[in-house]
C-alpha cells in the first residue's frame, strides 16, 4: 500500500524556528550581507524595509490593498521580494547576535506582513491565472527552461526584457503568459516556505489546484463509480461509456495530470517533500477515480457477445500507451496507489481477454446446429468466425503480449502439420498471434468439415466446402490476417479449395462424362448410338435438375467452375452429335431422342450456381427462352 506523506509542519511565531528555516533555505539568492556587519547595519537593513513592506501591507487603508503587486509593477514585485530576503538575514543575525534588539520584534512584525501579502498574492495569482494556468499551456512550459525570472532579484528591467525576448524565438504569446505565472507563483512559494510560512502557502495551492483537476475529470465524463450500479449496466451502455473513456484518459493522463505534475514541481521545486504531499492531495484521488473503471470493465463476469473481447483489448491499448506518462507523473511512492491500479487493471484485463479467447473457441467447438446452407452456399458460422478473427489481427500487439504468456499447448502435433508461421518483423512477439489465429481457424474447418456432413447428396457436401473455404481465403487475403498468416497459409487453403472442386466436379457431373461412348475407331451402330443419346440426356438432365439449385457466391470461382464442367461435356457431346445425329435423322420421333444440342448445354450450364433452377419435368426438352444467350465456352454468363 502506498504510504501517505508526511505532514509538512512550519512555525511562524517562535525566532528560533525562523532562524531554522533561515539557515536551511539556500536556493534563493539574496543580497549579499556581511555576516560580521554591526548591529547598526542589521537595524538600518529592517528600517529600510518597514517602508517598503508597509506599502504593501494587505490590511492598511492605502490602494495597495485591492491591487495585485505582481500585476501591478513586475519592478516592485522584485523590490518586495529582495527587501524580504534582506530581512530574513537581518532577522538571522539579530537573533544569532543581538537577541535582545528592539528593532528584532519590528522585524518579526514586518515579515508577518510580508508573508500576508505573499499569501494573498499567491491565492490571486492561482485563482486569477486558471487560463493561463491550464493544463494545455503548463504542459507546454515543459520545454521552457525552469529558471525563475526572480532567481536573481537583482536583475534589471533590460536583462528582464533581453529573456522574455529570447524566451519569445521558441514559446508561443500563450507559453509565455504561463511561464511568467508559473514563475511568480515559484518564487513566492520559495520565499514564503524559506521564511518558515509554507503551510499558508501549501492550503491555497492544493484547494485550487485540486478542484481544477476535479473540473477537469468531470468535464472528460470520468466520476466515481458505483460497483452495484456498474455491474447491473447493461453492455451496450457500458460499451459506449469505453470508447468515451479511452478519449478521456488520453487528455486527462497527458494533458491534465501531466500538465499539473509539471506546474507543481515547478513551483515547489526547492522542496521534495512538499512538491510530493501537493501532489499526492491534488491528483490521487482524481487518479484511483480514473483508473477504477477498466478494473470494473474487466471484473464484469456477465454473459455477452464475442465482440466484447475488442472493446476489453481497446481498454488494454489505451492504458498500455499511456503507461509511459503514469509511470512518469505517479512516480512519489505516496501516489503508488495510482501505479498499481494501472498494473491491476492491465493484470485482469489480460485474463478477460484471454479467458474470451478461450470461450469463443469452446463456442466453435460446442456449436451443433444441424440446419445447412440452402444450395451449399456460405454458413453464418462461416461469416462470424472469419469476421471474429480478422479483427483480432488487427489487435496483434495487443494479443502478442497477451499470448505470450499462454502458449498453446494443445494437439501441437496437428497444429504443425497444418501450420507453419510465417517469418515476421517481430518474430518473436508475434509468433504467438499467428499460430493462435491458425488454431482458431483450423478449429472451424474441423467444424465445418463436419457441417458438410448433414448434406445428403455427396456432391452439395463438397460444394458446402467449396463455397466456405473460398469465404475464409478471400477474407485472409484480404486483411491483416494475411501478414499474420502468410502466403504459405494461403497456397495450402488454395490447394484444398481446388481439390474440393475437383471432387465436386466428379461426384456431381460423372455420370454425365461417362455416358459418351470413349473415343474409338469404331463406330457405333444406330443402336448403341440411340443408346448412349438416351443415357446422356437422362445423366445431364438428373445432374442439372440437382445442380441448378446451387449456389458459389464468388462470381471468380462461379465462372471457373462453370467454364471447367462445360469444356469436358460440351466438346465431348459436340463430337458425339456431330458424327451420329446424321446416321438417326430417319428416326420417327427425332426431337424426343435427341433433345439438347451442344448450343443448349453450353446455355444451360452458363446458368449454372445462382440457385435458381431451370429446367424441370417435361420442360427439360424445351429450349432456352429467347432472352438466353449462347455464350461461348470461354466466357460463361456470370
């Protein structure tokens, strides 16, 4: 657990615990004083600044007391601070040397004054100054050097003028104004914690401060969650409140609490422990507020969709990237808190991730809808599984991370032989997501294969294959998935896509192929001709009256398969018509014989897998409408 800083505790009443604060305060240079001076020198330096100090006394009558000094005259501001330093040494002397000076007790007075109008000065400057202060233009003082204008209040107008100046060739008018503030606001929080008045400092700087960076969560969306409210929100809603979420904590991390990391260790530079109890007062709670809710996100255990697994990894990127910054601005051990949360809600988001891996891979395996695809076309299983892991490529470096710590461990055999990742840039990382978005997808053919099994009709069940695998490699070639995969992944799933055409080809259109007699210097007589007429329409015709009610939705594939059937029947039977239609035409009956010309098959087979049949009953000898077009072999109507 984080500890909490201590309390920085400061006196203002008792000389000797000024004294104490006089002599460790180094930082802030004042002019220079001899230590041996007399006591004469010492009381002069304390009347010389009664005037000074008086002027700008917050209580007296005069206009100074509704005018801001800093705003009023950067000149006297200087004077002011000088005259305090002098003071301080004054003091440090007289109680060192001459405790019992009268002019020590004016002095103790003084500087009571002095440190109200600090005080008032600072509350001014914080409250005034919000624009100025804002975290955009903090963040962008970030490259502007940290060297206060009154770390040498001796400095002149023209020294000042020449750093503005030069300060002006590299920051904005914007950059600018904040730097000046910033400035003002160091060099009173130094003055006043080196003369032993920092707690009066410290309580205006953490009220403001923190209740812009509460402001500033609250307009980004981000306030304190209710875990019974949270757990009965459904996904949907929660869905949206993530991707507002991740835009927030971009701003907020980068933006907000980086810019108030910065402004607050410029201003309390000269203290480590105050820059850390400030720090700690103002942001950790606006940071464990922050970050409680992808711990939530990923604690919520209630059923939903697959999809809810890349919303969880959006989560996991967002925080991954700004990890960098949280470890950079949560760096005091008293914010710890914050650090762990982040690692805490990293830690469970990994698991969700994985544990949803894990289930949609179960749910792959455990489907059991026995329903088929009507004319052996594309199965939804098909559609959302390739839907599903194409978008897990596009999170590999997300997954990479994720997998590296859950190798796959099983049937590592029957992975190999169907697997081999490809070489990658980051070979080591992403070796992981590729032969796990391999498994996933072999998960599925495995499915599918037994998917294809619930076709009666042998030829549908390869067409089934034929249709689905075309899905799966045109949707890994098309997307991330073929970087993850490779080209070796693809020419393997091509070579099965051809082969399963290849077989479907022979399981629905053999019969067809082999009703023609074989080529021979033979002829047949009138007999065996008319009989292998008969065999071949009533082959072409049972084919085609299954056939036409098919379905390939790739129109490439459709046209090949097509232009493939056609080249081994149409020549084949043109041949077969050419030489034997002329021995028949005495034939009673001619046109009830011979039915098809070869221009009426090639017609036929180019209306082939659009799943609309043509051709039934006794209409199977009439010709194609007047609409059909005779398409040569070559170019098969789509």
């Amino acid at each position: 657990m984080a500890k909490k800083p201590k309390s920085v505790h400061f006196s203002t009443s008792s000389p000797k615990s000024l004294l104490s604060s006089f002599s460790s305060f180094t930082s802030l240079p004042a002019s220079p004083l001899n230590q041996t001076s007399s006591q004469s020198v010492m009381e002069e330096t304390v009347e010389a600044a009664e005037s000074i100090i008086k002027k700008w006394d917050p209580n007296s009558p005069s206009y100074t007391r509704i005018i801001s000094l800093f705003s009023h005259s950067r000149k006297e501001a200087k004077e002011f601070i000088r005259c305090i330093r002098d003071l301080r040494r004054a003091m440090h002397f007289l109680i060192s040397q001459h405790s019992q000076s009268a002019k020590l007790v004016l002095a103790q007075h003084l500087m009571q004054i002095a440190m109200a109008r600090l005080e008032k000065e600072f509350f001014q400057i914080l409250s005034s100054n919000r624009d100025q202060l804002d975290p955009e233009s903090v963040s962008g003082h970030s490259s502007i050097s940290s060297n206060s204008e009154f770390e040498d209040v001796m400095q002149s107008d023209d020294d000042e003028e020449d750093e503005l100046k030069k300060a002006g060739e590299t920051i904005t008018k914007v950059e600018k104004a904040a730097a000046l503030v910033m400035s003002d606001l160091k060099v009173i929080a130094e003055t006043m914690i080196s003369c032993g008045y920092g707690k009066e400092c410290i309580k205006s700087y953490k009220l403001i401060r923190k209740s812009i960076v509460d402001e500033g969560l609250h307009l980004l969306g981000i306030e304190k969650c209710k875990i019974s409210r949270f757990n009965r929100m459904d996904w949907g809603v929660l869905e949206h409140m993530i991707k507002n979420w991740i835009k927030a904590a971009k701003i907020g991390v980068i933006t907000l609490l980086r810019g108030e990391k910065l402004l607050c260790d410029h201003v309390f530079s000269a203290s480590s422990t105050i820059r850390e109890s400030c720090f700690y007062e103002i942001v950790n709670e606006a940071g464990i507020n922050l970050f409680k809710f992808p711990e939530l996100v990923a604690n919520k255990e209630k059923k939903s969709s697959p999809e809810r697994i890349f919303r969880l990894m959006d989560l996991y990127a967002a925080i991954s990237d700004l990890r960098p910054d949280i470890e950079l601005i949560f760096h005091f051990d008293s914010v710890a808190a914050v650090k762990n949360l982040v690692l805490s809600s990293l830690k469970k988001l990994k698991h969700s991730i994985h544990t949803s891996l894990t289930e949609y891979e179960s749910t792959i395996q455990k489907d059991s809808s026995k329903a088929v695809t009507a004319g052996g076309g594309i199965h939804k299983l098909t559609r959302s599984t390739m839907s599903f892991v194409s978008s897990l490529s596009e999170y590999s470096r997300v997954l990479s991370e994720i997998l590296a710590e859950h190798p796959l461990k099983r049937n590592t055999r029957m992975l190999e032989s169907y697997f081999t990742a490809p070489i990658l840039e980051d070979e080591h990382n992403n070796h992981a997501v590729s032969v796990h978005l391999a498994w996933l997808i072999l998960v599925f053919l495995c499915k599918l294969d037994i998917k294809a099994e619930s076709y009666k009709d042998v030829s549908l069940s390869y067409l089934f294959l034929v249709n689905n695998i075309q899905f799966v490699v045109d949707t890994v070639r098309s997307t991330h998935l073929r970087n993850i995969l490779g080209d070796d992944w693809l020419i393997k799933h091509e070579a099965k896509l051809r082969s399963y055409a290849a077989n479907y080809e022979i399981a629905a259109w053999a019969n067809v192929y082999i009703s023609l007699p074989e080529k021979t210097s033979t002829t047949l007589s009138p007999e065996e001709a008319k009989a292998h007429f008969k065999r071949f329409h009533a082959a072409f015709e049972e084919a085609y009256m299954k056939q036409s009610s098919c379905v390939i939705t790739d129109a490439k594939l459709r046209n090949e398969l097509k232009v493939s059937i056609a080249k081994k029947i149409v020549p084949e039977y043109r041949e077969f018509y050419g030489k034997y239609l002329p021995m028949l035409s005495k034939e009673r009956n001619i046109e009830m014989l011979v039915r098809f010309k070869p221009d009426n098959l090639e017609n036929y087979l180019s209306d082939l897998f659009h799943g609309t049949p043509i051709l039934s009953g006794s209409s199977s000898s009439s010709s194609l409408s007047s609409s059909s077009c005779c398409i040569s072999l070559g170019c098969v109507r789509n």
